[in-house]
C-alpha cells in the first residue's frame, strides 16, 4: 500500500501537462484503476482484514484525489502565467504615426489663383477635357490648314473605319472653354477656366499633360490696359510681392491684338526669384479677342469687346513653390507629395491681399 502510495504522488508531482494528469487519474481512480480494483477485492477479504485495509485504501484514494486536483490547480495557473507573459501588451507605447494626405501642388495653386480672381469679380467655368476639333480650333480662328494645328502636337481620339467626321481631340488648351461659356452664358462676362489640357511633349519642362487657366473678361468698352492691370494684380497677389510684368507683342489666331507676357525675376546660383532682378521670364499668352471667336461665340463683335490670356499652372506653382522639374508632378512619387504637398486644410497662401 505504501509503494503503491509513492508512486502515485511521485507520478502526480512529475507531470507536466493536464492530458498526462487526467490519464494518470484513470490509471489509479477510474473505473478499472488500479486501486479501484484493489477497493473491490476488499469483498473477498476477511473482516479483520477488511478493517486494516479499507480505511488504509480510502485514506490512499482521498490523499490521491486531492493531490491530483492540487496538481490540476497548479497546472491551470501555470498555463495562465505562461499566457499572460506571452500575450504582454506595453500600453504606454506611443502609437504608430498615421500619415496624412496632402493636396498637390496643382490643386493648391489652382485654389490660390480661384481665390485671387473672385476677389476681382471673375467666376469659374469648366469644359471637357475631351472636345471636337471645332471648340478646340475652328471656334477660335484656327482653321483646317493652319500651322497652329500642327504645332500644337495635338492628340487625336480614333475614329471607327469608314467615319470620316473630323475626330475628336484632347483639348490642347483650355481656350475651347471661352468658346463654351460664351454660348452659355453671353454677354458681359468675367471669368476663368482652369484645366488639365494635353499635347504630346516630353521634357523637363514639358509634359503631355498639364494645367492652364484661361481669363476671359468682354464687356463694352474692355481694352488692353485692364488686362495688363489685372495680370500685374494678381501675380502680385500670387507672389505676395511686387510683380512688374512685360508685354511682348506676339500672335495668336484666337486674340489681336496678341501680346506673351514675361513677369520680372532674378537667377541666382540656378534658382530663380519672382518679383526682383532684370531678367523676365514667359508665363501666359493674351490679347485682345477675335471678332471672330466673339461671333463664333455667339455674341455680336461691333457691341462686345474684351480680353482674354492663358496661363501655365504647373509652370508659376513651380516658380512660386520652387519645384525644379514639371516631370515630377505626375510621377505620383509619395515622398515628392510629401514634401511639396499641402495640408487639405491650409488656407491658401495669399500674402498682402489685394491693392485696392
Ligand atoms: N491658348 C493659348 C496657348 O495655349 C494661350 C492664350 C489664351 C493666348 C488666350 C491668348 C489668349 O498657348
């Protein structure tokens, strides 16, 4: 009874896991255990026999039953211990930064120049990006055969075989757009039009697709002094400094007169500075718009006059922002938006406001 005794607790004390535990238990205590059976032969024993052995086997099954619950005890606090070592969690960690997004220099800038022209009384208009040939260049005096067309490397939609309607083009300026708002809107009318445009070019500071924003002011008597003095106000405004511009006398079929405008700058040590110096540097084309595109526009020339221009976004968001290569706004690089992106909420950077 005693061997029996030892090798049982020194089995409980021994066992690493809850399976060994409960096989352990059934070998001793279950039903055909071993000192169940033993309980059983207590029957064919005499009486005086029965009276040693029967409270020496149950003291045995007690002090068996309890060591193994103990064990099981120790077993379960164990596993917990284990678990709670492993599944540690440092709640005083500071968390995973979140990245922000940020608005592209394009977006920013074309909010800065909306906000410059509502202050100067000019709305907004937009058109498709994809437009015939007569908005594109009929409508604005570029006929059929004129060079223009072919200078301007124009992509041009496909046409399915057989049809032989002029096709479609992806607009090569946002001029088309003047042509729209004034079926749209009429006469007198103040407004701007910016918008991806394409023409198939590749350098640094050429890409297939960019932004312009177009001007369009008519009214009775609007002459070129207005325009070149809305142009001086809102690169100022842009610049946040005193901005001297030159006009160029240039040609355009849609405008005439026509004039390229330069803004007043400085190279220094390959960096340029709006705003100071004595070099120029070319940033919109204008001029007085064409009779023609006012009646293709369908408003009478002898009553109506006014100007129009169109500008490079991508081309002063780089001057004012100092961003070296036009390539890069259309890599879609996360680290250039990071660095030359806005945050969704910045006001836009309008320094001065205006003069008047
Ligand atoms: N559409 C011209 C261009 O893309 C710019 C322009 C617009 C010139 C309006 C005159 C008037 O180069």
């Amino acid at each position: 009874m005693q061997e029996l005794r030892n090798t049982y607790i020194a089995a409980v004390a021994a066992v690493q896991d809850e399976a060994a535990l409960e096989d352990l238990r059934v070998q001793a205590l279950g039903k055909k255990g071993e000192i169940s059976l033993k309980m059983r032969e207590l029957g064919q024993m005499s009486p005086e026999e029965r009276q040693v052995a029967g409270p020496a086997l149950n003291a045995l099954k007690d002090e068996l039953t309890s060591a193994i619950a103990a064990k099981k005890a120790a077993l379960a606090d164990a596993a917990l211990d284990a678990r709670l070592r492993a599944e540690w969690l440092d709640v005083s960690l500071p968390s995973r930064p979140m990245r922000q997004g940020s608005l592209h220099p394009v977006s920013q800038v074309t909010e800065e120049v909306q906000t410059i022209f509502a202050d100067l009384g000019f709305g907004v208009a937009e058109g498709p990006r994809i437009e015939t040939d007569w908005y594109n260049f009929d409508a604005l005096n570029i006929p059929g055969h004129h060079p223009a067309r072919a200078e301007m490397d124009t992509f041009y939609m496909q046409r399915a075989e057989g049809d032989d309607r002029p096709p479609f083009v992806l607009r090569t300026h946002t001029s088309p757009v003047q042509i729209r708002a004034l079926e749209a809107h009429g006469a007198p009318i103040r407004i701007i039009c910016p918008g991806g445009v394409y023409r198939a070019d590749y350098d640094q500071t050429h890409t297939p697709m960019f932004h312009q924003v177009e001007g369009l002011a008519i009214d009775r008597d609007i002459s070129m002094a207005q325009l070149k003095w809305v142009l001086e106000e809102f690169f100022s405004v842009f610049f946040g400094t005193k901005v001297k511009t030159r006009f160029r006398a240039s040609h355009f079929p849609f405008t005439e007169p026509s004039a390229e405008v330069d803004i007043q700058c400085s190279w220094e040590g390959g960096t340029v500075k709006v705003g100071e110096g004595d070099d120029w540097l070319e940033v919109l084309g204008s001029g007085m718009v064409h009779p023609k595109v006012l009646a293709a526009g369908g408003i009478d020339p002898n009553e109506w006059q006014g100007f129009a221009f169109g500008m490079g976004i991508d081309r002063i968001a780089m001057l004012k922002y100092g961003i070296p290569d036009l390539r890069a706004f259309f890599d879609s690089d996360l680290r250039w938006l990071r660095h030359y992106g806005f945050a969704s909420l910045d006001v836009p950077t309008i320094r001065g406001g205006l003069s008047r």
